[in-house]
C-alpha cells in the first residue's frame, strides 16, 4: 500500500493547519505550489496522510512540529477603512497593523474577514483547525450584527430576511432581524447569521431597497466584544476560549 492510500495517520492539510501554518483551504494552495515536503519529497495531494511524529514535514524548508495542545486567541474591535488581509499588494493598511507591537510577532491568523468599512469583532488565534471549523459553514457558527440601513424596513421586509431571499441562483437568509431603534434617517437593525456569503447583509438589505450606511460585528460564537473599543484588541480569557472550541466541537483541556 502507498502512502497515498494508506487510512492511517492525518491528512498532511489538516496537520498544517493545526500546526498554525494556514487553514485547511489554504493548506491545499501550499501543498499545489509545491512548498511543502514530506520525508524529503514534494508533495501535491493535499489529501496525503502522515504521521506528525515520525514523518519529517516542511514548509518553505522550515520543519512543521505537531500543534501544541492549546490554541491561542485574541479579539480585535476592527476600525473601518483596514483591509482584513495579512498583506496589500497596494500597500493599504491591513487589521494586522492595528495589533498592538507585542502581537505581531505572533502566528496569528484570522477567522473570517470583514470587508474595508465593516466594523466589530474580528477574531485572531493560531490555530488552522479552530479557523477552518470557525468559517465553514457546517459548524453553524452564528454571527451577531448591528446594522445602520436607510429607510425603515417593515415588519414583511424583516420577516423575508429570515426566510431567505433568491439572489443569483442562491438562498440568502438570516437567523434572526430586529429592529433596535429608528430615526428620521432610518433604522438601527440587529441580526444574526450563520452563513458566511460575501457581502450577503448589504446584498439583502439592498435587495429590499435599504441601503447599508453602517454594519458592525458584536458576537462570534460565544465571544463578545464587550468593553473594547474601536482599535484596541485583548487576548481570550481561559474561559472564552474553553466556550470557543468547545462551540466547534474541538477537545478542552482537563
């Protein structure tokens, strides 16, 4: 039997990505570019298995040791106009450059992004695993928003974001849509998702006529922004990270 077909052992993607290298989708791209080795050898099938402990893995010529027992995580309340990208090709500035000095040194990697004027909670950790279960949608990871819309949409308008809304082809809908409060410019409205489409809270109200003025993340899973504001960021407490991973489904330490 080859390596290849051999049932024992991990996926070469999945022990990347709980190495903290990149997440499971990212793992593929590596392995295609022909960036990691095992035993020596190139690699390209993502779906290769291996054994952490005896099988020597690379990345860029750098060994990949077996993830440690304990993630790490850190919340950041996101300001509008920083892209969420480790790096810009057009040099604009990205949510790594609001970490405070101390952090950046660290593996960090983001769990989902929020578009350039999206505010809120955005969540770091060094964990490919917890992003991979984080942002795939079969974890039903829910996410909480405030959104700023022009126009006071109806109760009907509401009630059809829950249902769900036909745009190209696909399904869009929400968890839950209430309204917060209103003003002579329109409405404050809070809603819960699970799913993760681009752009999907802009492209649904747009759909009912209500343009996004203003759109902040207050909650992921069981995190919460809390006392935090624009800019400034916090490491997980022992209990907020016991609740993350346990949300996803990921072992707690006794």
């Amino acid at each position: 039997m080859t390596r290849a077909q051999d049932t024992r052992g991990e996926k070469i993607q999945k022990v990347l990505a709980a190495a903290g290298i990149c997440s499971r989708r990212g793992a593929e791209e590596l392995i295609r570019s022909g960036l990691v080795k095992v035993n020596g050898e190139v690699i390209d099938n993502p779906a290769l298995r291996v054994d952490p402990e005896r099988d020597s893995i690379e990345y860029e010529g750098r060994p990949v040791r077996a993830a440690a027992s304990r993630a790490a995580g850190l919340i950041l309340y996101k300001q509008a106009g920083y892209i969420t990208s480790a790096a810009d090709p057009h040099n604009r500035e990205t949510v790594y450059h609001l970490l405070p000095e101390a952090e950046r040194a660290h593996k960090w990697l983001y769990a989902g992004r929020l578009d350039k004027d999206t505010e809120g909670l955005l969540l770091f950790t060094d964990s490919g695993e917890l992003v991979h279960r984080l942002t795939h949608p079969s974890y039903k990871v829910s996410k909480h928003y405030r959104v700023k819309v022009l126009g006071q949409p109806s109760v009907g308008e509401l009630k059809k974001l829950v249902r769900g809304i036909l745009v190209e082809g696909r399904r869009l809908r929400m968890d839950e849509a209430r309204i917060i409060r209103t003003d002579a410019e329109g409405a404050l409205v809070e809603v819960v998702l699970h799913q993760g489409e681009k752009r999907q809270i802009k492209v649904m109200f747009s759909e009912l006529g209500h343009k996004v003025i203003a759109l902040c993340r207050t909650r992921l899973g069981p995190l919460r922004l809390g006392g935090l504001r624009p800019g400034e960021s916090r490491r997980l407490t022992e209990r907020e990270l016991d609740s993350l991973l346990e949300a996803v489904g990921l072992a707690v330490r006794e």
